[in-house]
C-alpha cells in the first residue's frame, strides 16, 4: 500500500476571500502563541519601527519557558523579515539584544541542545547580517565578541567570517590584541582553547595563509587538520605544497590518532565525517551526537568544515545544503546555496519550500529552470516550463510585480516564437499570451 503525504491546501486557500482568510489566520493565532506574537509584529514593525519586538523582549523574560521561546522566535521572524525585505531601520541593537537574551535564558536552563540552542544560532547568525548592513561601532563589536567568546562558556559561538566586514581591521586587530595577551598571559583550559580558536579564524579572515598552516601544523596530528592544511594551500595556489604535505600526512609512522572518545560511536561518526565531509557523513554525525546530547557542540565544528568545503567546490556546496536540508533546516539551506551556490534542481527544490513566504527570492531560480526546460525542446519539457511559468505569474503577483510577469513573458514570447509546440503549451496552461515587443512596439506607432 503507497502511503502519501498530507495534500496541498495552498490552492483551495487562494480560493478563499480575504475576510475568511483573516478569520482563519486569527483563529489559529489564538492557539499558537508564536503565530500571534509574529504577526502581531509584522502589524507593529511595517514602517521598520521595532519598538513592539523589544517591548515582546521586555514581557517575555518573566514568562515560562514555551511562551519565552514562541516570543523570541516572533522576534526572530521579525528581524528575519526586514533584513530580507532591506530595511533601512537599524537592526543591529535588537538583534544584539536577543543574542543576549537567549545566552541568559540558556544559562539559566542549561539547556543548549533544544529549541533555545537552536534560536541561539540563528540569533547570532542575524546580529551579523545586521552588523553588516548598519555596521556598529568596530570596537563595541570586537568587545561584545571578546566577552562571549571567553565569558560565555562555548554559548554562542562566534564564526569571525561572518562578522569581519562590519568589524573592519580596526576591530579585528582589538581581537587580535587581546587575544595575543591572553596568551603571553599563559592562559589554560577553556581560555586558551578560544585564544587558539579566534587566532586560527583570525588567520583565515586576512587571509594570512602562513600564519594559518602554521597554527594547524601546531595542533596535533589528526585527520581532519591534515586535510584542512592542504586545502588551504590549494586554495592558495601552493600545489605542490599541498601535495608535499598530503604525502606526510598520509605516511604510515605519522599516522594520525584521533583523541580518546566520550563516546565511541560519536567518535567513528567524527573519524566518518573528517575523512568524507558531506550530507550523509554528517547526518550519521548528527544521530550518533544527539543520543549522545553532544549535538550542539559537534554541529559547531562540522558545519564549519562543511562551510570550508562548500567555499571551495561546487560539490562541497551542494553537500552543505543538503545536508541542512535533510537537517530539517530550510531556511539555512537557502542561505547556504545564495552564499556558495548549488545544482538548478537543489535551487528549485529549495525554492518549492520558501516561494510561499519569500515569493520574491524565488522568481529567479524559476525562470533559469524554464530556460533550462525550453533548451531541451522536447514536448514533455515545454509542458513542464508551461507549468512553471504559470507558478511564475502566481508570484511575481504575490510579489505585487504582475507587470514585471507580462514583460518577461512577452521578451520569452519573442526570444521562442518559433517553438510552435512551446507555445501552444503556453495557450493549454491558460497563460495569457502578450504581443511581441517588436510588435507592441509597431502598434503603438501606429496607432
């Protein structure tokens, strides 16, 4: 017996009038205290005015637990939503504020691989979209970086890469520096293990190649060191380097010996994943990990060794994303492909789960697929861009750019006129066919 999914609703809702939806939408809110507090934001924050979010920060410290967690990802939503959107507002203060907030909640709860693990994560990975849209003071920044780092015990952490443009050399060279004395001071334990961390992604942000090899080289001998040092010369342009290094690395005396294991099935999963980075290796990571409640720790170090790979190579690219994918995790798989790139198929797939929220962003990977379908020119094919150019009109309509549809439309029209099997397809997906430019043009002189 096939067993399928859930249906679609989204077509019999567009059929609904704007007063049904609105009585639905509110009804469910009243159940959801998530939903009800986003969109009680986005009624409060369309001018990008932010007073609401920090007012819902200011209520939601003395709440329980869920209602916390349902007002902080409102929040979430909320900055989310103006950073896409572009807004001019300033967002970096609240941004930074529920960073903040969370890392207290957390302390509080010592509870790092739940829900409030989770918007941790994406709080941190907002305060740097915001930093880099309205870049704050670099050396407030490079302190507030300074104290999570050694102050924070491992909660959030910090990825220097994504904060370098809005902390410029001024703030980098203030972590540089305090960093340097803390380790001239002799620091050990935790405080050392985040002075070597921050100096090897101090290394990588300037590009110091030298530096870096030599850092890694420092650390004892294990695989996934072995390998990073190689693609960093290869990145380089060092060759021969790389294949002298690889060669040491792989003769048997130096061998490398991974570190005592916690656990011996997150430690083969580890030794898996450092030998063959990827969506499979690290999902097997991911199991082992959870049952072991080490998750939120070991995702730190993979996915940054999945963000090297994904910097490098088209492949390593689509490993990263799908495996956020398969994570469970969209939204930063999207992220993922506009940042490194991927497959038009991962991109459309990607897109099949966001164009209902951000209609916008996915028009693009769209229309590259029905020029792909078109390139094939067979039957079948012009059938499928027919379909897709019907979900085109759709979103460039919830997109409020109907018109930008109708002269993209009429450019393809022209572009193909002559696939007579094409445009009928077009005609049978009851897409209204616009005049040529050329001929608009020659009507409207005439005329």
């Amino acid at each position: 017996m096939r067993v399928t999914g859930p249906p679609d609703l989204r077509p019999y809702l567009r059929t609904l009038d704007a007063e049904t939806m609105a009585e639905l939408l509110y009804a469910q809110a009243q159940r959801d205290p998530e939903l009800r507090h986003s969109l009680e934001l986005r009624a409060a924050t369309q001018s990008g005015d932010v007073t609401e979010a920090h007012r819902l920060l200011d209520t939601a410290v003395s709440d329980g637990n869920m209602e916390y967690t349902a007002k902080v990802g409102a929040v979430l939503d909320t900055l989310q939503r103006l950073l896409d959107a572009g807004s001019r507002a300033d967002l970096a203060p609240l941004a930074r504020r529920t960073v903040d907030d969370i890392g207290e909640m957390l302390e509080q709860s010592g509870d790092p691989s739940g829900d409030l693990g989770d918007r941790l994560e994406r709080a941190v990975e907002l305060y740097a979209r915001a930093c880099v849209a309205r870049p704050p003071d670099p050396g407030q920044l490079a302190d507030w970086i300074l104290e999570v780092e050694f102050e924070g015990l491992g909660r959030p952490v910090i990825e220097l890469a994504e904060f370098a443009k809005a902390l410029g050399e001024r703030g980098l060279d203030r972590i540089k520096s305090t960093v340097d004395d803390v380790v001239a001071a002799g620091a050990t334990g935790y405080r050392r293990d985040v002075a070597e961390r921050l100096l090897e992604e101090l290394a990588e942000v300037r590009g110091d190649v030298d530096g870096l090899v030599a850092i890694l080289s420092a650390k004892p001998p294990r695989v996934d060191v072995s390998l990073k040092i190689v693609r960093v010369l290869r990145a380089a342009g060092r060759h021969s380097e790389a294949i002298a290094h690889a060669a040491r690395a792989l003769t048997p005396h130096k061998a490398p010996a991974p570190p005592e294991p916690e656990d011996e099935t997150v430690a083969l999963r580890r030794k898996e994943f450092d030998a063959e980075p990827g969506q499979v290796t690290y999902l097997a990571l991911r199991e082992a990990s959870v049952e072991a409640g080490v998750w939120s720790v070991q995702r730190v170090g993979a996915l940054k060794q999945l963000r090297e790979c994904a910097g490098e190579t088209e492949e390593g690219a689509e490993e990263l994303a799908r495996a956020l994918l398969a994570e469970g995790r969209p939204d930063e798989a999207w992220r993922a492909c506009v940042r490194f790139g991927g497959s038009l198929d991962l991109r459309v797939e990607l897109a099949a789960l966001r164009e209902a929220e951000h209609p916008a962003e996915t028009i693009p990977v769209y229309r590259t697929q029905v020029e792909r379908l078109i390139e094939q020119k067979d039957p079948q094919s012009y059938r499928e861009a027919a379909k897709h150019l019907k979900k085109l009109r759709t979103l460039h309509k919830r997109a409020g750019t109907a018109e930008e549809f109708t002269g993209y439309l009429a450019d393809l029209v022209t572009v193909h006129r002559r696939k007579t099997r094409l445009i009928a397809e077009v005609r049978a997906a009851r897409i209204a066919l616009p005049k040529p430019r050329s001929q608009a043009a020659t009507d409207s002189l005439t005329s």
